[in-house]
C-alpha cells in the first residue's frame, strides 16, 4: 500500500497543495509535519498515488458535507460514513484519518466547490473513476432508505460539477436503491424479508439500468458496460485506491448475479 505510505508521511499535503492538501494536512495532524523528516519521502510520486491520494481525501471530506446538509449529523449518517470505511478494510489509523476528513466536511467553510475542482484536475476527468466517487456518496446517503431534499441538492450539486447529467444522476440513484433491494437491504414493508422472485427480477434490470423490454442484446452489452466500469484492477490502475477494490469486487458480484437472474427468466 505505497500510496498510503507516503499519505502519512505527509508528502500528499504538499504535493497535492491547495484545497485537497490543506483538507489532508489538517488530517494528518502532527504527522503531517514530522513525517517527510523521517520517511525520507519522494516528493514526485506517480500520478496514479497522487490519484488515490484525492480520491480518499475528496470521498471522506464530501461524505462529511452530505451528512450535514440537512443541518445536522444524525448517528445513523456516522454509522453510515463508519460502514464505508469498514467496507474498505480500513485500518485504525486509516480510519482516523477519515474520520478528520469526515468533520472536515462537516465545516461551515467547507469549500466543496474547491474540493471538486482540484479532485475533477487530479482525476484529468477520467469519467469511469469520477462515476465510481459519485456512486460512492450516493449509496452512502441512500444507506438509510431515505434521500433528504439537503442531500438530493448536494448530490446534484456534485453530479453537475463532475460533469454528470441530471438524467444521469438519476438513473444511478435508480441502480443504487435496486442494489440495495437485490442485497435485500431495502427499505419498506418487505425490508429483512427479503424479494419475491417477482420483485427479484425487477430488481436485476433496475440493477443492470435496462427495462424489462430490452432485448437479450441490450441487456448483454449493459452487463458487459457495467462490468468494465467496476472491475477492480482497471479501477485501481485509474487510480482508485486499493481498499476501494473490496467495495467495487462487492459491485461486480451484485452485477453477475442479476445478470445470471436475468438469463435464468429468459433462458439464454
């Protein structure tokens, strides 16, 4: 985990400077000072380090400002932010910096707009790795079963600045809550129980963005789209960091399943 090496050696404040590298620095605390002096840390390191670096920072700070869109922080929001870094394996040490970058994003001068522009310049608009940032927050907020009006606007407000459509915006929404009905999380009267093989169905072409309509062609080449959009080792070699892997690994499992649901009904 090199990238995560020379995050706490401090270098990723300087090198990433402005908004991103003041967010990190104020994470880091002490170490931030202390730690080029005794890691002997490069400070050129690869752009796909420099990659991870902002997309940590970006996803735990922005998570943060969601969380307090509505004017508080409710439990249920820090459990929600907890369970992203439990999904990604995160370490204590990890887990304590994104807990920093969590109350960093909570801050009334928290810059989001600033904290996008660098993070979109870093990624070079790499469109599949923005969409994975913006699947991330969306699933984060929608993990409760409800999407606040506060949320819904920071999340469009964040969509549109990433250079994602409203319509765009909308039809993840629609894949991330059929994610969760397909897990069996859902919200509603059937939460727990989970789906009938009816609503299991309808839940696999939500999953897979197709309609019911589609035709056996439409519906391969969406599966075949979302796989590559979510396999983990092309992810990570566009700079996704490497504990993001297990959440995009989780993805690809629910993508294969409904796809399999979806042949099984139709027999091909």
């Amino acid at each position: 985990m090199n990238w995560w090496g020379k995050l706490l050696g401090g270098a990723f404040g300087y090198m990433l400077g402005g908004y991103l590298g003041a967010l990190i620095g104020a994470a880091l605390g002490h170490r931030f000072d202390k730690g080029i002096a005794n890691m002997g840390i490069s400070m050129n390191p690869a752009e796909r380090e420099r990659v991870q670096t902002a997309f940590f920072t970006a996803t735990f700070s922005v998570l943060g400002h969601i969380a307090k869109a509505d004017g508080q922080v409710t439990r249920e929001e820090i459990r929600i932010a907890e369970a992203v870094m439990e999904q990604m394996q995160l370490n204590d040490e990890q887990k304590s910096v994104a807990k920093r970058l969590f109350n960093e994003g909570k801050e009334p001068d928290f810059d989001l707009d600033g904290v996008l522009d660098q993070f979109v310049g870093v990624c070079h608009r790499r469109h599949t790795l923005l969409r994975i940032f913006l699947e991330v927050l969306v699933q984060a907020a929608m993990a409760d079963g409800h999407l606040s009006d506060a949320e819904e606007v920071v999340l469009q407000r964040v969509s549109s600045h990433i250079g994602f459509t409203p319509e765009e915006l909308a039809h993840l929404e629609s894949m991330v809550a059929a994610s969760a009905r397909w897990a069996g999380g859902g919200a509603g009267p059937g939460a727990g129980r989970g789906p009938t093989r009816a609503q299991d169905l309808a839940s696999a072409y939500a999953l897979l963005d197709v309609p019911e309509s589609a035709s056996d062609a439409e519906v391969k080449r969406a599966y075949r789209r979302l796989m590559s959009q979510h396999h983990p080792d092309k992810l990570v070699a566009k700079g996704l960091p490497e504990e993001m892997m297990k959440i995009a690994a989780q993805k690809t499992h629910e993508i294969r399943q409904a796809y399999e649901r979806i042949k099984e009904a139709r027999g091909f």
